[in-house]
C-alpha cells in the first residue's frame, strides 16, 4: 500500500521525548532500506511553544512569532536528518522549490515549517500536492480523530474513517474553531482538491506506523478525500 | 488617515485593462511623492486564468496550476515596478524574508504571490503583519462587500463597514464556501489576529483609491478586526 | 542523429495556440521515454509583446522591458514543466549555473530567457555551448531560413543547408538588420566558435520536430558551423 | 567611547533565563535610540548543548552536531531581532557577505554561528573585522577572565586587564586546552591581526554593560590587542 | 556634466600594473567624497588570458573559458571593493538583479563579468540601461577611437567625436570583426536603444579621467546615440 | 585502501606551474574512470599572495585580503572544473551546504576556501566531517612532514607516520607558530575529533598521489588521529 512514496507528518512532541524520537530514527532508516520513500515534515512541539511565549511577552507582531515556531521545526528537522545523514538530503528546504531539489536527488527529504500563518500540517500537504504524492502519513499528538476533544469530552467518539467533508463539517460546527490542532481547513483543502488520503496515529508507539505502512493496517483514522 | 504606511493589494483585473492602469501609476507616484508609503500586492487576473486553464487541459497537478497563476501576478508586479522604477524596488520579492529586504532599504515594494494554496490577498495580509502595517487597501474587482453576491443575487445587500467575525460567519454560512473571492478565511484570521483593517474600494475608478487615501473618505467597506 | 542530447528552442508562438501546445507535450514525453535527451528553451511570443508595449505606453526604459519579456518566457517555460512534471526539473533555471544544477539530476531542463539585451535564441546557444551540446533544434515561427522575409518578399528563396558565415554575410548586407528574428549575429557567432549545428523547422506542425529527432530527416533549414 | 559602532557577543546563558532576556533587549533598544550602533552576536546556550546531545546519542557525526548548535544560536538571533522588529535587520544572516548585506541598510544586525567547527566568538571576531569594527563586548557567562577557572580552583585571579599575547600564553600551558570556552585561539589570532580590543563583562546584570557602553567603565577585563 | 550618477568601465589592463591601480583607488574615493556618483565595472586584462589560455590547453569549452575570464574580473572588483572598502559595496554584484540591489543601499557598486558570450563592455552598457544612467566613462588600452587600430597602422585616425552609427558601420566594413576589442556590437546596440553617451578615455593616466569628471573635458573619444 | 570516498588538497603552488597541472587533470580522471570518488579543495599559490600584497598595500583590511585570497582560490577550483567538466560539478560551492548539494549528485566536487581567518587546509578537513570521509591526501608545497622547516633547518627530520597529538605538541613548542603553513592547529583539531587520517604527499610529482591512491604506498607522511 505504500510502495508509492508517502509523506510522514511526525508531531512536534516526538522532539520533547529523548527516548522515543531514536527509535523513530530507527525505523526510517529500516524502511527506507527496505525500499519506502518518503518525505518528511516535522513539527515544532513544546518547544516552539516555549519560544513564541518568551516572544509574546516581549510583545513580537504574530509573523515573527510564527517563525520563531517555524525555526524550531527546522531544528527539529535538522536533528532528524543529521541523526539519517547516511540517506537523508542534510540541507532542510525551506520552500517547495528547494523540497523540489532536494526530492529530485532521491534522497530522503526532511523539511519543517515554511512561512508564517501556516501550520506544519500544511506544509505536508503542499509538499505532497507539489511531488504528486498521494498519502500522508500524520504521526499526530493525538492517536486517532475523534468527534471532540477526548481529553476533555468524555462522550468523544473514535472514528476509523471519515471523509474530508465530514470532517469540515465538524470542524465548522464547532463553536471554537480548532481546539485541538491537528488539521486545519486550509490543509484539508489541499488534501482535498488534490486527493490525498490522510493516515493520522498515534506518535506515541512506532509500531503504529510500522503496522501501516508494512502491513496496511489502520490503527488511527483514515481521512480520505 | 493613511499617513502610516500601508499595504494595497491591486486586484490582478487592473492588468487586463490597458487603459486603467496607466491611471493607477500615476496615482501611486503621485501618493508617494507626496509621502505616502505603501507596498503593493498585484494579483493575477484573467491571464492567470488562461495559463491555468492550459495547464489544467494537459493534467497538470494543483500545486503546479498555482504556481502559474503566481508567476501571473509576478508579472503583473514585475511590469507595474518597470513603469515605477524610478521610486519602485525593481526585484520582485517571493516571499516575506525578500519583501523585509526590499522594504528596508526605503523604496517602493512591489510583489505578487508566494506560493500554491495561498490567495494574493493572504500575500497581503501576511506582508502587512510582517512589516506591522496596519491598514490594507483591497482594490478590488467588486466596489463594496456585499451580503451576497451582487451579479447573481439582486437583493444583496451592500456593507459600508463589517467586522472580521461578522464577515467570517456569512462566508461559513453560505452552502458553497468562496463563491466570489475577494477575501478568504484565512486572509481574514490574519487580519484578525494581528489586527489589520481592510478597506475594500472597487479598482474600476482610481479616484476611489486616491478618495480614500487621501481624504479618508470610504466609498467601498471597512471590515474591522 | 539525435541519440546525443541536443537542445531545442520553442517559439514563444506555441505559447500562442492552445491547440498546437499539448501536441508538443505528448511529443517531448514520447521522446523522452524513448531515451532521448534534451534541454528546452521556451520564446515569449505575443504576449511578451503586449507587456513590452504596456511597459513602453508608460515610458519604461529598455532593460526593464527585455525583463516583462523574460518573464514571459518564463512563464511559458513553467506551464511546460508544469504539463511534463513527470519528467521535468519543475523550478526553471533563470542562468547558466542553475541550468547545470538542473541538468546534472538527469530530468527534463526546461528555461526561458536570461537577462536583457540577450534573445532565447542566445540562450539557447549559451546552454547548449555550456553543457557541451552540438546540436540545437529550433522550432522557429518560420519553416526554414529564407534569403529573404517571404512574408513581404515573394522572391525569397529557402535553404536547405547554409553556413554560419553565409548567413552573417546575409544578414549584414541587409539595409535594416533583423527584419526576422529568427537568429541574430551574437548567437550565430557562439554556434560559430563552438560548433553547434542548428536545425531549423517549422513549429506549426510537430511532426516536423519528430520526423528530424527520430528519422534524422530535416524538412527546414540546416545551419552549420 | 562606544560613539564608533561596536559588536555586541551575547552568551547563550541569556536565551535560558526568561527573566533577563528581556532587560537585554530593552537595554539595546535605549542604547540604539540614543545613537550607539552595534552588530550582535547570539550563541546558542544549554539549548544548543541540549540538541547537540541528542544528536550524539544517535550517532550523529561532529559536522552534523555544529550544526545543530548554529540553529540554535539563529534561533537565539531570531528570537531577538522578532523582540526589537521595529530597529532590526530580522532576517537573520548566515555568513559575513549577508551580514555587509544588513549592516548596509543601517539597521541593528544580529547573528548567530555560520558554520561547523567555529565558535561564535569567532562569528563575532570574523564580524567585526569585516565591518571594520574595533571594539567587541563579550557579554559572557563568567564576569571576567580569571587566571584559571574560578568555579573549580579557589586561586583563579580576575584580570582588569590581559594582552592577547599574554591570554594566549595562558591558554597554552594549561594541560587541557579551552576547560572554559570563553575565547578559543582562533578568535584571539584574529583580534589580534585586526586590533580589536575584547570587553568581557558578566552577562548576569545588564548593568554591567549599560555602564561600560555609557560610562566607559569596565568591570570585567579588557583583552588589549 | 557628471553630476547625475555615471558608468565608469575599467579596462583590466589597470590591473596588471601594481603601480597606477592605488592612483585610481584615490581617485574614485576623492571623486566619491565630492558627491560624484558611480557603478564601476571591471575587465580581467592579462590575468584572464592566462587562465584562459591554461583552460584551453587541456581542451576546455569555450563557454568555460569565458567563465574563468569572468572569475577574474570578479576578482578585480573585488580588490577594488577591498580598497575602497570604506564607501563600496563590497560584495560583487554577478547578474543585474543583484546590482540593483547593491545600487539602492547609496553605496559605490562595482562589478565585474556577468555571463559567457559577454564583454565587460556590455556588462557596462546593461548595467547604465538598467539603472536609467545616461554616461558611460570607458578607461580603455587605448586613448580614443581610431578608424583603425593604431598599433599596426600607422594612417589610423584618431576621432574625437564619432556617432553610434557611424562606428557600427566602421566594424562592419572590417573585413575580420572585432580587431581590438574596445566595443562590440552587441554593447553598442544597447548604447544605441537606451541613449548611452560613451566616453573613451585612456587609462593610463588617471587625469584624464579627473578632467573629464571634474571639467568635462574630454581627451578621447565621445560616442554619441 | 582508497576505495572508499576521500578528500583531496591540492597546494595553490600547482596552478603556479602550467606545465604540471594538465598531469593532475588526467590523474583525477583516470581515477575517477576507476570508480575512485573524491572532492577536491584548491590553494590560491602565489597568485593569491599577489593579490593580498596588492591589496595590503592600499590599506585593505585582514578579512577582504582574505576574501581575495579565497577567489583566487576558487579561481584555481574553476579551472580545475572547467578542464574536468565532463565529469565535474562546473559551479563551485562556497559553503558547506552547497558542498552536500554537489555531491549528492555523484559528480566530482571541486572546492577553494569558504571565509576569512580560515585556511584552505581546514576547509579540506570541515568538507571530509561534513561528507564523512574518513581520509584527506595533502598534496602539498614539501614532500612531507619535517620536525622543522627543511628550507632553513638542515637537521630538520622527516616524518613517515606522525600522530595529531604529537604534531600538534611540536607546532605548539615553536617559538613562532606556523612558520610553514602545511596545516594549523584548527585544521588538527577537526582532523582529531572526526578521526580522519591525512597523507601529506609533495604536489611536484602526480606520480606520488598515484602510487598512494591506486597501490596505498605513502612516499610522505600519515598523520593519525
């Protein structure tokens, strides 16, 4: 099922944990060897939010805060890809044009955010959109989309499946837009307009992604276009 | 009113027309010799349209359709500098990093798009928050926002001042999302969050662009963060 | 005959004619896909020539002219890589440095012009001269070289073979220097000093193009060093 | 005596205190809009140290590992100029051809490291030798340069005042070259062949420093070429 | 008569001769400190043939040639840039774009080639089109314009004024082009199209070029559009 | 021995010598053409001192005699490329990244010196940890590693194998440090942390380099880390 290069979203909060993100390493380099090619987009985590804060408080204009948080997925990005230097393209892309190079040297490419107003999400699925990649992996904070916020709505149901359509129609419904961010209209859109089926599981364990990518099982949700 | 700079998006309809856009040229030399500042945001227009709709005729992919519309607007950008350059910054920016450079060194900055999955008018509001401007001008190819759209609804009803959120519920409010697109969700929650006004003036008569900036008189819609 | 790469500078008229340009899509990729290798070179066109003259209604100065130019055929180079993005190096080189950096990943390297005071018709001879290529096919607005314009001139006489220096000859001996400009003096003296053979044909009928790359039969006009 | 433009080093040590980060940047912000003209210099701080820790564990090779401190020094840089957007240079520059490029608009230009196996002492010898800049403030993480290290040998004496030639003697014969990375040998070779005098003062109290650049008094040491 | 900003081309010839260079040195910053605005572009002289005939030893393309040419006169406006590093913009500017950029800081810009296929005189031509100059000073190897080259022939005419025209048809009528090298065509033409008056000084002696700054009096050549 | 991917330094004293650098240039491609794989840092020789001397003399400042130095370096590197462009990267890199970029296209690299205060040793040593390579061959102005200056000192002893520690403890125990600048103390230091080994061979005679690459016999030193 994924013989076909993929895009892999890995959460920002695999960088808040020093033991999980080798092993994430680990299994890269094994599929990649295997024969899987990817791209991937990282997140920038607690750490992002750590720097915006200090920004804010210095009162910085919300541009500037975004590339605070942009500059720490790049680092996180950098981190990935020099612990892979042995497959990974080592420069991150800081635009499509460059991800384009990058991609068309065959090496594995790393890449975080991109400008500001945009979340990291996005940025997999214009790069996605941009090499005609067609599914997108979303090593995402949460395990699963649920129909609200499990951690604070204890009725919140699991869903295996949902279309994109489905899923904006929840995300508008909603009185405050977004309350947990793991994927935006603007990212939807793409996956939209371009036909990309998103896998979102969980970040926590890498067997959920080895599961999904060897063996094609689903342990999350599949959005699908 | 607008002795701070600001920010005019320049809806890509000025270029199909040879006649007006000499007008806006003299306009804008004349607003900056007078110590108006401003950066510009040219959009792509029907040529945009016609590139698109080539590429879309041979299966060309979103990303790439995008991408033609934005070396449109680059163009467009690219000539209205040409016919400024005695006040104009003549390297077109593509992205915010560039427009920094350009804007400090005091000239006339002109740009178009940035990259796919993203309207000029998000470009305008991005550049406006970067550079914290405060004001954004939207000649657009419409003279006013509208509670509906005006050429196929005739009891639209014309706003002469609107609120984000206001704004924000009518287009989620409407069966299909962006059925004219003069401003998008995204454009707007940048507006919102960093607080930038838009004023919306119709880009068929310069006088409306000068009224304004000039005498602070609005003819089109003020839409409020 | 074309089994080394070889070059091949498409007229901005192609770009003209919505019909004729996916013809010369399907005919790059069938080559391609047959092993042959080339670098393309894209004109400008009509619609070069419209922004040159709306630039030149509001007094522009030349360079900045040649530059509306350029990015037109830039254009037309991206809506080209855009159709073949299969195959093609996507982001379009704008010098002889980024031609090679596309050049040597093996894909398809499509550009459009450099810089002011310099024809595609120059860049294409820089490019071909730059990666050591001997041969430029040149899909030219006219079927072959005349000793004349045959549009105004009914005793013109095709050629089916001629010198570079014939040719220069021909071209300073006329009263008005350019009438046509299919080549002009600087790129036929790099073809000169480097030794490229430049094929000309007819780009209204792509099966001019096919019938030389493949079957080595020129229907137009062969210039040699 | 700081009336010619100076560079300003500041350790990382600062970016891990949220409380004295922002007297700093109030403090340059005075300091600018009462005339003084500075180029600053960031490092990366426990955060690099953090990353570059990572990275080892997950065999990462010394290139990588500089590379992942420079980041975070950038990130430092940018965190900064985001706090001062309204007097910086806030595209962050990455080698001494984009620093001249910042510096020539007048702007206050800050940086962090450019480049594997180089302490950003060096960055801030290599800047002001380039911009042609006499005198370095090296906000550090020790309030003077001490004999030996004051945090492990209880009779370390503080310097008021050291010749490089003397400093280098010192560093030389201590078995362990560089216990306390405070200037490395390199960066002393280049103030020296350049006449930079070095102002090392504590990076704990702003003061320390508003004193010295105001009053001319140090309390730290002064590295005299 | 210089008071509006000016072209000054320097033959490389200056460089190969350790002597006279400081002289032009103090020439350009005086000229400079008096208010006289200039874009200075370097040749390569005897140090680009050399390297250039190295590479042609070993067989290398014309194209490569060029460039090493080009490296070289980078290399000289790079000394030049270092010298005055006090008012120039020291990183050399390699395409027009660039020296736009360097023009709008108000600092002096010097650069050297820019493409293969290119004299530096053409360099000099589009770079006085592109910034809207209207006088170009060559300093040449030789003190004016002959109606043929005067070191082997001894009828040579010496002009002291001679129209584009006129000149144009001088070359053509030459039985082998391009004898001496001082202007080509293709420089010419774009002194023709865009107005640029060439003043042909000899650089030997750096007073001629004083007194046609200061007096406007011209001991060479004037080339009139 | 060499199988593996190795750096090598070529002395700037080759491009000093015309006759011995085409030796050189068929060398590295009868290596390559036996699936040897190398990047390849250039000297500046003495034409680079030519241009510090120049520039000295007119009061340029240490990091822009540097910066000369650095073209002419890369100068040299072009050359190089230009006589080996069927099998070389033609654009030369000037940092590390670019570096990657080249190489990860499988041609051959070819590299001068990156930024002031750095010797082109060092660059040799930072491009081996950034890449990986394991072993630097030092084609240098002596033939091996003396415990002095031969030139000056006859007792001076030739060293077949030394260690970075010792070498480093005899460069330190000089009075003046470098009085021959085979390689620094930076240069060492990376040598030491990244484990590669360096074989200093004289430049006066390719047959050295060959019976080191293809039979692994030192007819110089082996420095181990």
């Amino acid at each position: 099922m994924f013989k076909e290069p993929f895009t892999l979203k890995l959460s920002g909060h695999l960088f808040d944990n020093d033991n999980i993100l080798p092993s994430y390493v680990n299994l890269i380099r094994e599929l990649w060897s295997n024969g899987y090619r990817m791209a991937v987009v990282t997140g920038g985590g607690s750490l992002a939010r750590r720097y915006i804060e200090l920004g804010r408080r210095m009162n910085t204009n919300e541009a500037m805060l975004d590339l605070l948080g942009i500059l720490v997925s790049r680092l996180n990005a950098q981190l990935l890809a020099a612990a892979l230097s042995d497959i990974a393209y080592v420069t991150i892309p800081t635009n499509l044009d460059e991800v384009f190079r990058a991609w068309s040297t065959g090496r594995l490419v790393i890449t975080g955010g991109f400008q500001p107003g945009q979340s990291t999400a996005t940025v997999a699925l214009l790069v996605s959109e941009f090499l005609g990649i067609k599914r997108l992996i979303d090593c995402a904070n949460v395990d699963a989309v649920y129909t609200s916020d499990p951690r604070i709505d204890p009725s919140a149901k699991r869903l295996g499946k949902v279309s994109i359509t489905e899923l904006m129609g929840m995300l508008k419904s909603k009185t405050i837009a977004g309350t947990y961010d793991l994927l935006d209209p603007w990212a939807l859109g793409i996956a939209q307009r371009s036909g990309v089926t998103i896998f979102v599981v969980g970040c926590s364990k890498p067997e959920a992604l080895r599961r999904l990518v060897i063996d094609g099982i689903s342990e999350g949700t599949i959005i699908t276009p």
